[in-house]
C-alpha cells in the first residue's frame, strides 16, 4: 500500500504527475480540485455552493473540504494506494489528513513564478474526459479539440490572471506553511518541475525508490 501526497504551486504539473505515478502502479488519483469541478459542472448542490469561490480562485472551507476527502477514501477503492493532489492545502486540513492517514511520502514538485503565469494561462481542459493541454508545450492535434474524445476544450474558469493572483497568494499563506510541517516529519521530495513531464516522473521515483514508469499495454 502506498500512500502519497503530491504538493506544487498551480500548474506545476501536479495531474499530470499523479496521473503517470498511478497509471502503472495501480494507485488511485484522487484530485480534489476535480471532484469539485465536477459539481460545479453536474450542476449539483454542492456545485451550486462552490462555483463562485472557485471561479474566484479562493479556497473552499475546510468542512466541505474535509467531507469531500472523507467521502472519497471511504470509497476504499485504492487497494495498492493513492496520490492525493489538491490537498491538504492549510494546517487545519493537513491535521485533519495525519490524524486520520498515514502517508508515504510528500512530493513536492517547485516550480518558479514566472513559469507558473505562462503555464496556467495557456492551459485548457477538456471538460469531457479531463484531459490536461498547454498551448505552449502540449497542443492538441486539432486546434480547440481533445485528441481522445475530440470534445470542445476550455479555459478554466479559475485560470484567469486575477484568480492566479488569489491562488498563489493563498499557496504562499496557507499551503507552503503545511509543506514545512511535513518538512519536519522527513518525508518531503523536492522535485523540479521545469524538465518534460517524463524527466520530472523519472525523478518522483527515483525519490521515491519506485520502478520506471512502465506503460500499460491495452
Ligand atoms: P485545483 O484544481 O487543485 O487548483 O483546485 C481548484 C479549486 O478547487 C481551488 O482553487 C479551490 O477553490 C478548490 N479546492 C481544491 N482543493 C481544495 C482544498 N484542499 N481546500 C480548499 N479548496 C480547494
């Protein structure tokens, strides 16, 4: 069982890495900026109450955080494990997580500033399957299409230049402190997030004594 939390400023890569590190590994992908995303998209209740904090780039409250976590990994369907993306992302979150899980190891993936603009502002999502592209280092085959469901890609609605600015704002105040507190339980890997997506998964699982990434065969 392998237990993982994968931590870096906005677009850092963190979906990206966590999808690679579970593909071969079977562990589970649990982003949580994702399933709220989802609400917001299946246009449910909770959707309802998180859409505009999302959208603005705030943080949502710990309590509906919390239940969201604990819904999820009640779900047990991580049998070999999971890489938990997203959070905890303040000291009342990261609490609650040591209190009730143990974790493997923190990959902390650093990313500077300047690169960290350029990147989110050219990042579109498909709102169908979730796939991730940048308009600088990951286009799509067809211009505005997912190359695996060809469905309509769009901006994330939080991936504007005023949202950024709240985001990294909140990352520095609230997030990088948890990284000091885990910090201090010795299991931080630092990892530079720069190099192409298959260099930096290289280096996770160096870090983390993991085989190569090995790609599924279908
Ligand atoms: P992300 O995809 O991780 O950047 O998350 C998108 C948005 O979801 C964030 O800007 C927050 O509004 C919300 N969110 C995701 N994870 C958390 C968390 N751990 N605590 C509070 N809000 C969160």
């Amino acid at each position: 069982m392998r237990k993982y939390v994968i931590m870096g400023v906005q677009g850092s890569g963190k979906g990206t890495q966590s999808e690679l590190l579970c593909d071969d590994l079977d562990l589970v992908h649990i982003a949580v900026g994702d399933i709220f995303r989802w609400h917001v998209q299946s246009h449910t209740k909770l959707g309802a109450q998180v859409r505009r904090i999302m959208n603005a780039g705030d943080l949502v409250g710990d309590d509906m955080v919390e239940k969201v976590v604990r819904e999820r990994l009640d779900q047990h369907d991580w049998n070999f494990g999971f890489v938990i993306d997203g959070f905890p992302r303040n000291g009342r979150q990261a609490e609650f997580f040591m209190e009730s899980y143990d974790i493997d190891g923190v990959i902390h993936l650093e990313l500077p500033e300047d690169e960290v603009r350029r990147r989110v502002l050219s990042r579109r999502l498909c709102p169908n399957c979730g796939m991730d592209y940048n308009l600088i280092a990951d286009r799509p085959e067809v211009e505005g299409r997912c190359d695996i469901c060809g469905h309509e890609l769009i901006t994330r609605a939080d991936d504007t230049p005023e949202a950024l600015d709240a985001r990294l704002r909140d990352y520095n105040e609230k997030t990088r402190p948890v990284l000091e507190l885990f910090r201090r339980k010795e299991f931080v890997h630092d990892i530079d997030a720069r190099p192409p997506a298959d260099e930096v998964q290289a280096k996770i699982r160096a870090a983390l004594n993991l085989p190569p990434y090995q790609p599924k065969r279908d």
